[in-house]
C-alpha cells in the first residue's frame, strides 16, 4: 500500500477478535503501536504517516478498546501476550515496539519477555508501575467511555499492586531503547523516567519540554523527529 495510506483490518488472536491499523510496505521493518488507557489505533496516524514511508507500522486496538473485542480477563500481561500474538499471526519475527502510557507498560513487559524479538523500543513518558493509592473505580462507569469499563478497574489493581518484577527486569530488555519524556508540565515523575533509563543498558532518554504526557499528540512534528532517526539507527 502507499506509504500514506492506513488501513484497518480485523484479525483474530487468542480466540479474540482485533483491530489493527497497517501503513506502509509489508516488506520494511515493521513497528507496532501500543496506545494509552482508553485510546485506540487512530491515534497513531499521524506519527504512522511520518513512518510509513520507511516502515511498516502496525497500530492495534487493545484488548477491550476500539474495535477489538471486550475480552473476559484483563491485565498487562494479557496485553504483552497478544502483541506475541499479533507479530505471530502478521508474521514478524523481529519487530520494533513504541508504546505510550499503557502501551508503554506492556512495550517494556514484551521486550523483558522476549529480548531476542524487540529490535528497538520507544516508550513515550511512562516508567513501569511502581505502587500508587488510587481509588478503585465504582462498579459501573460514570458515563460513556470508549472502552471495557472492567479494564479500568483491573488495571488500576495493577498500578496500585503491581509485580515487582516489572522494574526488577528492566535489565533483561536488549533493545535499543528510546525514553521520551514529556517535561515538567507532564503528571509523570521525569526522575522515574531518567531511572528507568538508567536500568536498561541500550537505553537513552530525551524530553521534549512542555509537551506535557500525550507528548505524540501535542508535539508531533518534535516526537517524530527523534522516533525516526532512532529506529532508523541514527542518532536521536
């Protein structure tokens, strides 16, 4: 397809159904596109645009939003495992990751959980949990949302309780990796982004000041400049 051009398809991965969003020349390098709680695919075009002329990219709805199905258990590590499942099922045995916010999350637990597979990973202004007070969410969403309200409530469990072993095996990641930081203006301590950056040993972080955490969204002209060099091989 035409570098510009994006298109959805549905596929089907571990007995669920999923939507993804391609650009670009299946035969490239490709790169998957992981959103943030309560996001979905479309929210990757405009930095799939600025990629698919060298790239493949692959931008998925998670489990429980978009158009994917509304699954019967939800976790990061569920969430890890479908990507396994989504590189399986397009047939990408080496891949680059770049994931914001939750996404982020689990671009760290699928490069800890198979090294050999993640070519490079862009994790946009999120550590790894690490423990929190936030209030459970009631039992029926306020509103309308755009995804699995069940979600929510497991995934605040996991940044309030989360494994240990999701900062113990930041070392383990082999990956180049980009660390983008959104500045002061972001809700994200930046020290726990330069810590994080410290624990994988191919890492490297930049922050683009006031960008604030949808730092893709707000600054993508910026964000793009350093993605693109950095999965390239250049310098970032």
């Amino acid at each position: 397809m035409p570098a510009s051009e994006i298109e959805d398809r549905i596929v089907e991965l571990r007995g669920l159904r999923f939507r993804i969003r391609e650009a670009g020349d299946p035969r490239q390098p490709a790169v998957v596109l992981l959103h943030h709680l309560g996001g979905d695919a479309d929210g990757w075009d405009e930095v799939a645009r600025a990629l698919s002329d060298r790239f493949r990219t692959i931008a998925l709805d998670q489990r429980g939003h978009g158009r994917s199905a509304r699954a019967p258990v939800y976790s990061f590590e569920e969430m890890r495992d479908d990507v396994a499942a989504l590189a399986d099922r397009v047939g990408l045995v080496r891949f680059s990751l770049i994931g914001h916010s939750m996404g982020g999350t689990v671009g760290f637990l699928v490069a800890q959980r198979w090294p050999e597979r993640v070519e490079a990973l862009v994790i946009e202004d999120t550590p790894p949990p690490r423990g929190a007070s936030l209030p459970e969410p009631p039992a029926e969403p306020p509103g309308p949302v755009p995804f699995d309200w069940p979600l929510a409530r497991a995934i605040v469990r996991q940044l309030n309780a989360p494994d240990p072993k999701y900062w113990e095996e930041l070392s383990a990641i082999r990956a180049r990796t980009l660390i983008i930081g959104g500045g002061a203006t972001s809700p994200i301590p930046q020290d726990s982004l330069v810590e994080v950056a410290r624990r994988i040993p191919r890492a490297r972080l930049r922050t683009i000041e006031g960008a604030g955490h949808l730092v893709h969204a707000t600054r993508p002209a910026e964000f793009a400049a350093l993605v693109r060099p950095f999965l390239l091989g250049e310098s970032a």
